[in-house]
C-alpha cells in the first residue's frame, strides 16, 4: 500500500485533511493494513519508505514496526 505521502503529498502532516478531508479514508486504510502485517513485513515497509522530513515519528504513533 502506498504511504499517506506519497498518495498525497499535498496534504501536510497534522493537516485536517488527514482528519476530515480527502486523505482521511486513505489514511484509515494504511493504518488497517500497517497494523495488520507482521512484524518482519513492517520493518521492511518502514526500510522501503522512510519517513520523510515532516513526518518523522509517524510509524512509531500508529503501531510499532
């Protein structure tokens, strides 16, 4: 599943839009799915799509990876 920012990279983090807008369904979904894998896949996520300057601590606030 593609991260929250790279589906929208117009959408800051802390925005509403995360919250009411239309990254709110995209971002319920990424958590769903992150939450879902195990532990291995989400190490290998998180190494595949650092967290870029803005976002930094965003896996460790939703489920440990």
């Amino acid at each position: 599943m593609i991260s929250p920012w790279q589906k929208y990279p117009d959408i800051q983090r802390g925005s509403i839009g995360w919250r009411m807008g239309y990254g709110e369904e995209h971002l319920r979904e990424f958590d769903n799915w992150f939450a879902r894998k195990k532990l291995e896949h989400k190490r290998l996520y998180v190494e595949q799509n650092p967290e870029p300057q803005g976002w930094e601590g965003f896996y460790s606030s939703r489920v440990q990876p």
